[in-house]
C-alpha cells in the first residue's frame, strides 16, 4: 500500500471499530436498533436507548481514548529515550497510578474519586523520577534507571495494599483494576477527562513532532542543531506522562499498547514522527476498541483487557520484530 | 346461593394455590428498600451462596443465570446438581456475567452480594431491574437471607422448615453435649493448603463453636489466613477438619513428620470434608448437614448417624438420592 493511501485506512481503522463496538455485545441488539436508538432516539425502547447511549457508546470512546492515549505515549517515550524497548510504563507512570487508585480502593474512597486519585499518584511518580534523575545529571540513561526504581517502588507499595487488603472484597477489587478493564458503565465524565488530555498533551506532542526526530538523535547532534534538549526532554516527558496517567485512571494497567503500536506505526511509516504520532494515535484507539469488543464478547463475563493485550500483544510483537530482522534492519 | 358458596370455595382455592401477585417492598441486608414485581419467574444469581438456597427452596426453575459456589462442569458436584436441576449448563456462569449478559437473560430479579456486588446493583437499578444485596455469611446472615428469599418466592414453609432444621441441630448438639458432661477439643480448620487455617471472622468457625469445639484459630482476622507450623504446634489441636476444595488430604499430614507432632495427626483425628452440591463449610444450605457431620466427628458419643441425617436431608429439600459412592465418603 502507498503510503499516501494509508492515512484514509488508519484513520477509518478506529471510526469504523466504533461503529462495530456498538453493534457488538452480549445483549441481543439488532443494528436497526442501534442505529434508531443513535440517530431517532425517540423511537426506541428506553432499555435499548439506555445501553446504546449511556454503555456501548461511552464505553467505546473510552477505549478509543485511552488507546490512543497509551499509544502517543509510547510513540513519545520511544523517542525521547531512543530506546525501542520503552513503553508506556518506563518512568514509572503506571505503577504510580497503580498504586494511587489501589490506595484509594483500600482507603474505601468513593469510586467517583478514584480516576483523580490514581492520575495524582502517577504525576508523583514522575515528578519523582524528574527530581531525583535532576540531581545526578538528567541524562537519557540516568532518567530510563530512576524510571525503573520508582516503578519498582510503587509496585511493592501496590503488593503492600493487596497484602492488607480485605480478601474477600477489596482485594478482588484491587485486583481486577490492576488487570486493566473499561468501566461497564463509564458515563460521559471519564470521556471528558480523556479528551481534555488527549487534546492537550497528545496535541502538543504531535505540534512538536519536529523536535522529538531531532531529541530522538544523539544529544550532542540534537544540541548542535540549537536546541535546549533537557528542557525539551522533560516537556515530551510531562505530556506523555499526563496521557499515561489518564489512561490508567480510567482504565487500570493495560500493557502492550504503549510498546507495539508504535513499533507498528514505524513499521507501516517510517520512523518520523510527524507520521508515527498521529499514526499511533489511531493505530492505538482501533487496537484497544477490537481488544474489548472480543474482551465482551468471547465469554458471559468479561475478560481483563490487560489479559487479552498481552495474548494478542506478544505474538503480534515477535511476528513485527522478526520482520524486521528479516529485513536486515536494526532500530533507530 | 350454592353458586354464591362455590364461588367463594374457588377464590380461595385460587388465593391459596397462587403465587404472590402484585408488588413487594422488601428491605435486603444492605438496608436498601427494593421493590419487586411479584411472582418473580426469571432470576439471575450473581452470589453463588444465594444461588444454592434457591435449590433447596425448591425454585431453581426460576433461575436463568446464576454464579456457583467453586462449581465446575463435568465433576462429580455438577453431575450431583445437574440430577435435580436439568438445564444447569445453560445457566451456569464460570464468573460474574457481564452487565449485557445479565440484561439479556431479562431477569425480573437480580440477587447480588452486599460485600462486593454494590456497583453492579447501581448500575442494573439504572435499567430498572430490581438487585437484593444478600449477605449470607454466618447463621444470622442466613437467617435474615432466606428469610426475604422466602417472601420473594412465596416459600416461607420451607425457608421455616430449613432455618428450624438448622435451629434444631444446634440445640441437639447442645444439649446432647451437657447431657453426656463432653468437653469441647480443640479443633484448627486448614484450606487449600495445610498451613492456611480459618480465621476467627469465618463461617468455619461458628460452625466449629456450633459442633461443640474451640476454633484454635479464632484470634486470626479476615479470611484465610497463612501461619507458622510451629504456631499449629502451639495450638497442638485435637482434630482438624480440611475443606472439601483443594488438594490437601488427611494422608498428606499424616505421611508428613513435622505435623505428626500435632495431636491430631498423630491420633489420626483429622477428616476432610465431604461436598455434595456446595461445599459443606461455606454458609449454603448443605452447611447444616456439615455442622452435624462435624459434631459427629467431634463427639462420636453424641451417637449422630450422619448418613441417615444426610439421606433424609437431600431427599427432603432436594428430592435427590445420595449415592452409593457419597455415602461412603460421608460414612468416612
């Protein structure tokens, strides 16, 4: 496929996913019902009204976002620390967020408080990383092993909370948050909050698309082309930590997105980012809408995303990567 | 006037055989006040507790889909069930089913857990589908259960006939005991592993305390809980009883030297317990029978034929024959 063809496909990719999330579940809806209850909402049943309007469709934009949020993330972070191995979880975003919404689980913090609490945590662990990584010299290396550190950190302060957790309620709760799932019935107000940062901080990234190719050269060439590359660093840092953070608030630990899709995106368009930001963006919304329309719809209950993503995620990954080495390519 | 006579004869023949028509307000173990629609023909069960009270009320017809306690298909406790409830397969449900899962089957009434099934009864009270938070989880939990599960059924006979069941069974035990002048033993309840023990906040141990015991463990809180083999050799219990899931047997402590320090390993006074629908310590109808086959183990001079108890009782509120094979395992 040209690749002046592909932007139409990538970007149909996701809209198209949507549209098979609504028609898609365990509930018996025929399309024609879907499609009244969407467009002449005044002639269907309030029960079909009611799953299209406040759980399918919220549901799937969910996923959408927090899809695409990883993904840019991912793409972002790839980049900065020109390393093909990082994902969304370096700098220890997720386990921060983990640990936030874990904590507030255990504390018996209303649900609605949550996402807040958990986005929070995940800016602390950041912030943390950032400071401490300041301190010894702020270089790639210094940042990717504090990164590592307070990730493990957090995931020993989350397997403390699992420990003192009430066995037979909290802790099953804890548990099935950490394996990544969308919320059954997510109202309009997580939608809103994915947006705002995806609008943010993935609009910013892809408006700095320019500066990541250069910072994904070596610091020294990067600073040779006149550009304050710490301060670069940390701004591509704090957006992509933002668009993490957002998604595991809403959605728990959903692994795989952050690391494959911009392998993917790469693999399809080449390594500049102007391509792969956006690409990822949609590559990753279609990815996590069809993970969960199987995750609802392979079994009466539904299966933990973080699952599915890891069993579609690595042999996706193996079949990228030996390509690649068929080719004869290496990474950069 | 004949006419006049007959008539009136047909109502209340008619009032007497009928089912309960009309609405209900039934308060459930959560304090929530739910109304329902009487007679209710189509239950989904997301408490697999629940569900088992519903067989031996005699209604499992009226189930559509429903959680089992630890239940899996093609062993001998499904064979056992699927003899009195012939369409168990296709309301079986491995896990908790899927809000759409729940909303397909139509269910006039959904029973849920108080403990961890809140969210679940938020969200299907947005369809306008009644939940009861049960909390069935010792015997005045049982109790207050049946109790409303009784006058949602119009089987409140029964529900009397099973709570006096129970009711009669601990003051036989009781009185027995100080009849005779027994002594209570010490008594350790092990799990799914020899060193994972009921606490004292568990069902295990009432009914420990109910069958003339002390429950060693009862300072320990919360669920299951792991301990030392040298706080077992502290306790030094006189019998243990082992769960009827999991893969520990009486053998494995006996062919162990360690635990042949322990009491009742070495007077070969440690029995596992029998399954024949649900397991026989967890708080469902079958546990009346675990309590009096407890005593028996406990106190051989109370002279209980368990066997006898436990063929009557299956074929009372199961109409199901026992056979050959779980008699023995009950003889022990």
């Amino acid at each position: 496929m040209r690749r002046g063809r592909i932007w139409p496909v990538l970007f149909l990719f996701p809209v198209g996913a949507v549209f098979v999330y609504l028609l898609v579940g365990r509930y018996p809806l025929s399309p024609g019902e879907v499609f009244g209850a969407l467009f002449r909402p005044e002639d269907v049943a309030p029960t079909v009204l009611r799953l299209v309007w406040s759980v399918r469709l919220p549901r799937a934009l969910v996923a959408a976002l927090v899809g695409a949020n990883l993904a840019l993330a991912g793409a972002a972070f790839q980049g900065v620390f020109r390393n093909p191995l990082v994902d969304s979880r370096i700098l220890g975003v997720s386990a921060g967020a983990a640990f936030g919404a874990a904590l507030a689980i255990l504390m018996g913090v209303p649900w609605a408080y949550v996402d807040g609490i958990s986005f929070l945590f995940g800016l602390v662990a950041v912030g943390m990383v950032i400071f401490i990584a300041r301190r010894f010299g702020g270089t790639v290396i210094v940042l990717v092993i504090t990164g590592v550190l307070v990730g493990s950190l957090f995931s020993a302060l989350i397997g403390v909370t699992k420990y003192l957790a009430d066995p037979l309620d909290v802790l099953p709760a804890i548990t099935y948050w950490l394996l990544g799932s969308i919320p059954e019935i997510p109202g309009w107000a997580p939608v809103g909050k994915l947006s705002v940062v995806a609008a943010l901080a993935g609009g910013a990234l892809i408006l700095s698309r320019w500066r990541l190719n250069v910072l994904s050269l070596e610091g020294r060439e990067a600073a040779a082309l006149g550009l304050d590359v710490a301060r670069w660093r940390t701004g591509v840092i704090l957006a992509g930590t933002l668009l993490v953070a957002s998604a595991v608030s809403q959605a728990g630990m959903i692994g795989w997105i952050g690391l494959l899709i911009p392998h993917a995106a790469r693999a399809l368009l080449g390594p500049d980012h102007a391509r792969v930001l956006p690409a990822a963006a949609a590559m990753g919304a279609g990815f996590l809408l069809v993970i969960d329309i199987l995750a609802r719809s392979l079994m009466e209950s539904v299966i933990p995303l973080g699952i599915l993503t890891g069993i579609v995620g690595v042999p996706a990954f193996l079949l990228l990567f030996m390509k690649h080495l068929a080719r004869g390519g290496g990474w950069g | 006037m004949r006419a006049l006579i007959a008539t009136v004869v047909v109502v209340l023949l008619c009032s007497l055989g009928a089912l309960p028509q009309g609405k209900l307000v039934i308060t459930d173990q959560a304090g929530r006040s739910v109304e329902i629609e009487t007679p209710v023909e189509r239950v989904v069960s997301l408490y697999g507790v629940a569900t088992m009270y519903l067989y031996a009320l005699g209604v499992q017809d009226r189930l559509v889909l429903g959680t089992y306690v630890g239940l899996r298909p093609e062993t001998p406790p499904w064979e056992a069930l699927s003899a009195v409830d012939p369409d168990l397969p296709e309301k079986y449900s491995r896990a908790k089913p899927s809000l759409e899962e729940i909303l397909a089957r139509e269910p006039d009434l959904v029973l849920a857990s108080a403990t961890i099934d809140r969210e679940t009864a938020d969200g299907l009270s947005a369809f306008g589908v009644p939940v009861l938070l049960l909390h069935a989880e010792d015997v005045q939990g049982i109790k207050e259960a049946t109790e409303i599960l009784g006058k949602v059924f119009g089987t409140e006979e029964r529900v009397a006939r099973l709570i006096a069941y129970l009711g009669e069974s601990v003051e036989r035990i009781r009185g027995l005991m100080a009849e005779k002048g027994l002594e209570a033993p010490r008594v350790l309840f092990v799990g799914t592993r020899p060193l994972r023990v009921a606490s004292g906040d568990m069902y295990q141990t009432e009914l420990i305390r109910l069958a003339g015991g002390i429950p060693v463990a009862e300072e320990l809180r919360g669920y299951w809980q792991n301990v030392d083999i040298e706080q077992v050799l502290l306790w030094d219990p006189e019998v243990i009883f082992i769960a009827p899931y999991g893969k520990v047997f009486p053998e494995d402590l006996f062919a162990d030297p360690v635990w042949r320090a322990v009491r009742a390993v070495r007077e070969g006074k440690v029995y596992k317990m029998p399954r024949v629908f649900a397991p026989w310590d967890v708080p469902t109808p079958e546990s009346f029978l675990g309590l009096l086959w407890m005593a028996a183990k406990l106190h051989p001079e109370l002279g209980i034929d368990v066997v006898a108890e436990a063929q009557a009782f299956y074929r009372d509120f199961y109409g199901y024959e026992l056979s050959e094979a779980i008699l023995s395992v009950i003889a022990g």
